[in-house]
C-alpha cells in the first residue's frame, strides 16, 4: 500500500479509543520529498530514486517523528519502495521519466561549461594593423588555415571585396603565414572571415600593439 492509505491507517490507529471509535484529528498530510518534490510514495518511481531514498533516511525524524522502532522504520521503507526488490513498473519508470527540475538545470549548467570549453579550444584566427612606410596601413590576419580556409582563396576573395591588393606572406621561423591586405579593414574583415568562410566568431580576435587578443564580437 501508499503512504496515503498508511498514513490514514496510522491516524485512525491513534485516534481510536479501545472500542474503535475515532476522535476526528482529521486526515494526515502527505510527506514530500526535498529532492523531486512529490510525496515519498511516488520516489521509486522517479529517476531521481537515488537521491530521494538518500534524504528521506536523513532527515526520518523529520519526515516521520512517530516511526522509531526498527520493525516499523523497515516496514514502512518497504512499503515506500526504499527497501526490497523493486518491482518492473518502477524501474521502467526510473529508466524513461525527465530528471527534475535541479537535474536538467545541472545538465544545462554541464552543457554551458562544455560549450565554453570548446570556445577555448577553437584555433584562433588574429587580425592584426600596422603602419608601413609611415603613411600605408596594412590589415593582416593568420590562422585562417586551421578552419579549413584556403589561403590564396580568401587573399582573392579578400582584393576583390576591399578592391585592393591581398597577398599570402610567407611567415617567418616557426611562425604560419598571413594574408596582408593594402588598407585598414579589420572590422569588415572579421565580418567576412564569419560570413564567407564560416569561422565561428568566438574564433577571431584583434591583436593591438601590445600583442593582447581581443574578440571581435561580443559574446
């Protein structure tokens, strides 16, 4: 049986005089659970059952201050579903139920920090401007090559958009190689690096005079 029929048996057993009449204390309230919020009854059947078996034997003196003696506490565990074999309907249940509410914002939480995580690991693409010759700017950018860009593709592409010229620079000792671009472009670069060659924009940074890496789009 439920707690809901255990729980009325129980209220008529202490309010029953010795002839069996009933002092009217009224119907006993049902006894929730802390993790999946149900009455007790239904733990076993949540996929949470773990955790609800868990609280309920710690706080048992809360849940249940008129259950003390050892027969009693394994008698009514049993019939919660806490102790014994469960039966096949409570593991199906178990096994293909939505976790509660705090599990899924726990598995929201883990995906977040796994989507942050795989930012981090996106091999940056760093657009960088200087001055030549003291009057021409330069716009260069390098990394494309590890998002599967082509460099002598996205040179061309880059002189036809900006209609200037675009060249692949060799890099020097342990350094990849760069497109330069004549002209200060590196907001409409970082626009068409996202657009036209699908970098993830979490991908592309801005390195200043200092060489500290900036994104170019907010989060």
């Amino acid at each position: 049986r439920k707690l809901s029929s255990m729980a009325d048996d129980e209220a008529r057993g202490h309010e029953e005089g010795s002839g069996g009449e009933t002092k009217g204390r009224g119907r006993v309230q049902p006894v929730y659970c802390s993790v999946c919020t149900l009455p007790v009854e239904y733990c076993e059947f949540q996929p949470t059952f773990d955790k609800c078996k868990e609280a309920v034997v710690s706080n048992w003196a809360t849940y249940f201050p008129d259950v003390t003696a050892t027969d009693e506490i394994t008698a009514l565990m049993t019939k919660l579903g806490f102790e014994g074999e469960p039966d096949a309907a409570a593991l199906k249940a178990r096994s293909t139920k939505k976790p509660a509410a705090g599990e899924d914002e726990k598995d929201g939480a883990d995906a977040s920090d796994k989507k942050k995580a795989a930012k981090k690991q996106l091999p940056p693409v760093v657009i960088t401007t200087s001055q030549r010759n003291k009057r021409k700017c330069v716009t260069s950018v390098s990394g494309l090559e590890h998002h599967g860009v082509k460099l002598a593709d996205a040179a061309k592409a880059f002189g036809k958009k900006f209609s200037c010229g675009a060249s692949v620079v060799k890099g020097k000792a342990g350094q990849g190689d760069c497109i330069d671009i004549q002209g200060d472009f590196k907001e409409s670069l970082a626009e068409l690096i996202a657009e036209q060659f699908s970098v993830e924009k979490a991908a592309i940074f801005f390195a200043g005079d200092g060489g500290k890496k900036v994104p170019m789009f907010d989060e």
